[in-house]
C-alpha cells in the first residue's frame, strides 16, 4: 500500500515510522512510556490499523508497539519462506532486535497469536505473558484444513488474482459478506478502513502468500512447550475460528486462562475495544506480579 496516499487518514499516522530489519520494510506505531514492554501482532488479512481504539488507552498502561505484518497494510512483501508462520517469527524478532525492545508481553489476535507462539519458542523468549484474541493456535477441521493452503497457494501464484481479488472484494457486498463471516459489528469508521486494505492489490497478495505458506500442523506441540502465562479472549460469536479450538488449546497449555465474551465475534477488540483494554491491563498487572 501507498502510505502518502493513505497517511491522511490512516488511525495514528502520526505514530509511524519504517524500520527496514529480517529482509522487511516494517510499518511501525509506538505508544507509551512506561510500563512493560508490549508488542501488538494482528491476523491474516489485517494491518496494525485493527488495534487503532485500543492503543492509546492501553498506552497509559504500556509501552506498545504496533506492526504491519510483512506484506500487509504498509509493511513490505517478505521473499522466500518469509511469508510463512515460521519466517514472520524470524524477521519480527529481527525487527524487535532492532529496535532494542526486548518483548515483555505478546498482544496477538488470531493467526497473529500463531506467530507470537512461534517467536516464544524458536527464540526461546522468556516474556511475562502471552495474550491471545480469538486465537488461531491449531489447524482448520476436516477438509477445509486440507484444502486452504492448497488453495491459497494456487490463487497467490496465479498472475492478475491479486489484482482481481482486491477488485472483488472491494464492493461494498462483498465487504459485508468478508466482515459478516467474522461474526463482529463493526461500526462504519471500521469498515472503511477494510475497505481501504481489501480494495489494495499488493495488500491482498499478502494475504494471499501468507495463507499460502500457513502451516499449523505442528500446532499443538507448539502449545505443549509453552510455559510461559497464557490468557485467551473469545468472542463466543466467532465465524472465523472456532471458540471450541480455544478450548482445546486450553488442554495444552501449562499454564492457560480462557475468558469468553458472549455476543462478539472473531474481532470482539475492535468491537468492545475499551473492554478489552480492561482486561489486558488487569492480565499486564497479573503477570508483572
């Protein structure tokens, strides 16, 4: 994406900055002075934009960082094994590396909490807790966690189906139907934001090659090996990932937590945003204890 054509708008622009580190140029937000040191991850087919109510508030609690995967929103495509869950966790630690922010608290909604996981144990991090929204720790039941990266991949390699994706899925039924698959309300404002990233050719290409490269095959024993704290967030009207997997991550863990939240949906911290910060600030205080 553009950002000249779209800093105008864009929630925080004023917060930015590119970070070029692991073969990325990073789109980057920072808030916060004080507190312990948190990095906010989104999911597939998202940007940072998806925690824009949310960090300034938490940001009186925090020191947060806010980051474009690598080929979504502003953040450049990743070459090679980049796009795949195990390159984002490399080059994501590179980028932190970079900029000397040592990660006290993962905040990681969705495919994003996958990564996060991956960074805590390839790097063998230490952090005080690891956040997860909605979380997408295990792989799609039955045949459709056959055939997604299959697919995917064949669409992310096939010339013009960005381009022609992005053209699609900008109509506003289209948009309605992506969102409404979700199972979240979002308010005007929110939607549009999607719209901006949907209607983006090289935006969807990013999305594609990442679903592309998706593996969580090996999911559970990721989760197995966890030892630090893990909280979950469900919004119990998830369309996206199923709240039963956070059940079943829950069985993994050493030491999980689930709270479900009835009445939203796979993107519940855009919709109940300062909610949300209620309850990542009171698990912050927990684990710093």
């Amino acid at each position: 994406m553009d950002w000249q054509a779209h800093r105008q708008t864009w929630p925080h622009a004023e917060l930015s900055r590119f970070v070029q580190a692991g073969g990325v140029r990073w789109h980057v937000q920072q808030a916060g002075q004080l507190g312990p040191r948190v990095l906010l991850i989104h999911g597939t087919g998202a940007s940072g934009h998806t925690w824009r109510d949310l960090l300034r508030q938490l940001a009186e609690h925090a020191q947060v960082w806010v980051v474009d995967l690598p080929g979504h929103g502003f953040s450049s495509l990743a070459s090679g094994q980049g796009m795949s869950m195990q390159g984002m966790a490399t080059s994501l630690h590179a980028l932190m590396q970079s900029l000397a922010v040592p990660v006290d608290v993962f905040i990681a909604h969705s495919a994003g909490a996958a990564i996060a996981a991956q960074m805590v144990i390839a790097q063998q991090l230490t952090p005080q807790a690891l956040i997860g929204i909605n979380p997408a720790w295990l792989p799609l039941p039955g045949l459709a966690g056959l055939l997604f990266p299959p697919a995917a991949k064949l669409l992310a390699l096939t010339p013009f189906v960005p381009q022609w994706f992005a053209k699609q899925a900008s109509g506003p039924d289209m948009l309605e139907k992506l969102l409404d698959g979700t199972g979240s309300v979002l308010n005007q404002a929110g939607k549009a934001l999607y719209a901006e990233l949907v209607a983006d050719p090289e935006h969807a290409q990013g999305a594609l090659k990442m679903m592309a490269a998706w593996d969580l095959s090996q999911g559970a024993h990721t989760l197995r090996q966890l030892r630090c704290p893990v909280h979950m967030l469900v919004g119990e009207r998830d369309g996206a990932v199923s709240p039963a997997q956070a059940q079943q991550a829950l069985g993994l863990l050493a030491d999980g937590y689930l709270e479900s939240w009835p009445g939203f949906g796979h993107l519940v911290h855009e919709e109940a945003p300062t909610q949300c910060v209620q309850f990542l600030v009171k698990t912050l205080a927990q684990a710093s204890s």
